[in-house]
C-alpha cells in the first residue's frame, strides 16, 4: 500500500536482509542516519560523474493516489513526456 501514499516521500531506505518486501521505510530512524547521508554523496557523486541531474517536470503517476482510478492523461499508447507536460498544465489552470 506504501505505492499510494500521498504526497510521495522524499527518501526511501529499507534493509532488504531483513524486510524484503520493503514495508519499513528507514530513512527518519535515527539508527541509519549515517547510512542515508553516505548514500546521498555517493548518489551526488554518481549525478556529478555522469552528469545527470534531476528533470524540472516529473512524470506523475498514471493512477490517482486517493482514488486508484486512471488519471486523464493514462493512455496507451503512452504519450510523452512533454504531451504529458501540457495535459497537466492545461488541468492545473
């Protein structure tokens, strides 16, 4: 059920050996902290080396959250990205 929650969470961190299902998310427990800030360097070093960086739009889901029902814009064959783009800006008006 984790994939609904609403908003999305930032981070996600799970002990796989341990719950491989991933139901425990571990990225606020105090425990792990050093875990999470050596993955988010080596993750900002991984960006750097391979010059990706993070896209100003994000593709939204093709489900609605609350609801589970398909957004207006789901439909196959799938549009792109930049269709997508305009969907939603025209629908957040």
């Amino acid at each position: 059920m984790a994939c609904f929650n609403t908003p999305r969470l930032e981070e996600e961190l799970y002990h796989i050996p341990t719950d491989p299902f991933e139901l425990k998310n571990l990225s606020n427990d105090p425990a792990y902290k050093e875990i999470l800030i050596s993955l988010r360097l080596k993750l900002k070093e991984i960006r750097k080396k391979s010059n990706d960086n993070l896209h100003v739009f994000r593709t939204p889901d093709e489900f609605d959250r609350n609801t589970g029902k398909s957004n207006a814009f789901r439909k196959r064959p799938r549009p792109s990205k930049v269709e997508m783009e305009k969907i939603i800006l025209k629908r957040n008006e």
